[in-house]
C-alpha cells in the first residue's frame, strides 16, 4: 500500500496495488515411458516427478537393460534443449495399454500440465502405437484442457494411413524423426516439438504459431521431406501431419501448425490450444461460482470476468479485430438462463472469440452446474 501526502488536512489517499493472481502456466507437458525410479527414502514407485532441469532425469530415473533403446532420456533432453523450462515425468513399467491408462489416470492431478508426450509407445508395433495413440487423445479430450503432441512412425510410407487412422482436436503429429548426439538410432520428435511449444508460449502466448522456428540439438532427420510430400501429408481442410524441414541456410525447422481433426475450427494448433487454455483460466478462477445462487448478480459477475478475461486476451494479441466488440462477445443474461435452465441448477454463458478472421467467430457455452464448470 502506497500513502500519499494529504492535499486537505486531516484526508490521507491510500493507493492500494493489487495482488496480481498466479500465473496460468502453459507448455507444460507430461512425459510418459519405460523407466523405474531410482530406490530413494520415501519414493512411491507410482509416484510422478517434476523436472526443472535435464539432468533432473538421472537424479530420479533409471533405464533398466532392457529399456537401453528407449527413448524417454533423450527426449526430455531435447524438450529443455529447445527452451522447456518445467516437465512432469511418470515412469511406465511396461509399454502396455493398461499401463498407459493406469498412468494417464495418475497424472489427472497434475493441474498445471498442458501437453501430453508418449515417447517410448513407438518401440511396439504399427497397429498397437496408433491404438495407445487414440487412447491418449481420447484421454486429452475428457479432461478438456490438455493437448497431445505426437510422434508419427518413422516411415514416409505409412504417415498417411496413421494420418487418417486417428483423430481428435486435441493433438497433433509430427515427422520424421531426429537424429541427436550420443545416440546412433534416431529418436521421435515429441520432446523437442514440447519445448518449442513451451517457448514459443513464452514469447508469443499460446495464440502463437509454433511453427517456422528451428530446432536445437538436432543433427539430421530420420528422412527428408519435400515440398510434395508436405502437400500430401497436409491436404486442405483435413488432418495433417505437421512436417519438420530441413532449409540450407535456416537449420531444421517446424513446418506445420495443423492438429488432427477434420473440423474446419479446430484445424491449427495455436488456435485449439487458445480455447483450451480459456477453459483452464475458467476452471480456475470461476469455480467458486457454483455456489452462488443463480440470479441476476452471478449473471452480471459472469459477464463482467469473462469480459475482462476476453479484453485482456485481445490486448495481447490472442484474438483479431480493430475493437474488442470485433474480437469477442459475452452473453450471460435471462435470454440464455431461462427458469427451465435454473431449475436444472445450470448457469449458462455464452462466449465467442475471433482467433483468427475479425468477425468470424468461434462460440462457447460456459455451463455451471452444482457438478463444476464446463466448456463446450
């Protein structure tokens, strides 16, 4: 609190500085592969870690004989070579689906993790890797505010089928795969593509394109791909595989931005990621409006948080247009909570951005129920 000096005798002013509100933290993956903690005092062998640091992985981890070729290490090195600042590692014992269920369960507590990598799955066959591929993005979209990032096979021939094999707005897939330091076999991309996400969300914001920036700490690619092999990995309105290149003169770089749904809206990655973090900061800082009764002062409280939370949005660039009413709307008023609504025990608010085309909207129903707030 800050005192100035008083103009009148006998009145003082009083400038009050609020507490700005913690930080929604983005870029924040979750590895998952085949290793065992370390016997320290105290460890769960369920247990998950969270590393600030590359060498963080061997002060927890240990890769048995039979996991030598597995890929977990390097990857989370990759992730914090390319500017990934904060992870989560939860080992697997076994490259099971099972397993893998097991553990996506485990991490649901992990509430600042936005992404999702499952490295070491791409040792098993074709058909089991796209079959724990789908399971990890059927699990990102129940919990409504985590984002795959996932490796494609490592082989041009059979990007197209993996391609139209598994779908989901909240993912994306990447190729070829990178050839590293210290290591003959190349390894999948996921780790370095999370830590581009994770500065790329630093400089820019999650509405940032994480795309057309080159990759560190990698020597080759498994193959190459060209301008062709882009346009057919990548067709128009369709799932893509997002390519990383190699440009004389520019290094390797990442060079798609698509996810793997057929939605026209939910087509880049930027712009889904953009909606999922919205519905985060709501889950955040609007649950306490569950037990307020539903009437016109939480419509207005609604309205009023959501509107800011929107303008702050378009201030920084996260959604287009010349005027905050060309960039979003919010209703939360008696048209859309009418008696037949209250009487179920639901709030409804709608919302609709423009991430990308003034004018253009993308809308959400924020609904509030005695069971939570959810986003659809």
């Amino acid at each position: 609190m800050l005192t100035s000096e008083p103009k009148i005798p006998g009145i003082s002013l009083n400038n009050v500085v609020p507490t700005p509100e913690p930080a929604l933290l983005t870029g924040v993956p979750i590895f998952f592969g085949c290793a065992s903690l370390k016997p320290l005092t105290n460890q769960s062998q369920d247990e998950w870690k969270k590393l600030t640091l590359a060498t963080d992985f061997d002060k927890y981890f240990q890769q048995d004989t039979q996991q030598a070729q597995g890929y977990l290490r390097d990857v989370i090195q990759g992730f914090f070579a390319n500017g990934g600042l904060l992870c989560y590692v939860i080992a697997l014992k076994d490259n099971t689906l099972k397993t893998l269920q097991k553990a996506l369960e485990v991490s649901e507590v992990l509430e600042d993790a936005d992404l999702v990598c499952v490295p070491d799955i791409m040792q098993l066959a074709d058909a089991e890797v796209m079959q724990m591929q789908q399971a990890v993005l059927h699990y990102c979209e129940q919990m409504g505010d985590r984002f795959a990032i996932l490796d494609a096979l490592n082989d041009l021939g059979k990007l197209n089928e993996q391609r139209q094999r598994i779908s989901s707005q909240n993912g994306a897939l990447y190729a070829p795969w990178l050839k590293v330091e210290f290591r003959v076999d190349p390894i999948p991309p996921c780790g370095h593509i999370a830590g581009i996400y994770a500065s790329c969300d630093r400089t820019v914001g999650v509405h940032g394109a994480p795309a057309n920036i080159p990759l560190a700490g990698v020597l080759d690619l498994s193959f190459p791909l060209t301008p062709t092999d882009q346009e057919q990995l990548n067709p128009k309105n369709q799932a893509g595989v997002n390519c990383i290149r190699s440009f004389q003169g520019r290094g390797m770089r990442v060079w798609g931005v698509r996810t793997l749904s057929p939605i026209a809206e939910w087509q880049y990655v930027n712009v889904r990621r953009l909606f999922l973090t919205f519905g985060r900061w709501v889950n955040r800082n609007l649950a306490d409006t569950v037990f307020e009764p539903n009437a016109f002062p939480l419509w207005v409280r609604l309205q009023r948080e959501l509107s800011v939370y929107c303008e702050s949005l378009w201030r920084q660039g996260a959604i287009q247009g010349a005027l905050p009413q060309e960039a979003f709307y919010v209703k939360c008023d008696a048209e859309n909570n009418p008696p037949e609504n209250r009487e179920m025990g639901q709030v409804i608010a709608e919302i609709g951005l423009a991430p990308t085309i003034p004018g253009e909207f993308i809308q959400l129903l924020v609904v509030q129920s005695s069971s939570g707030i959810t986003l659809t």
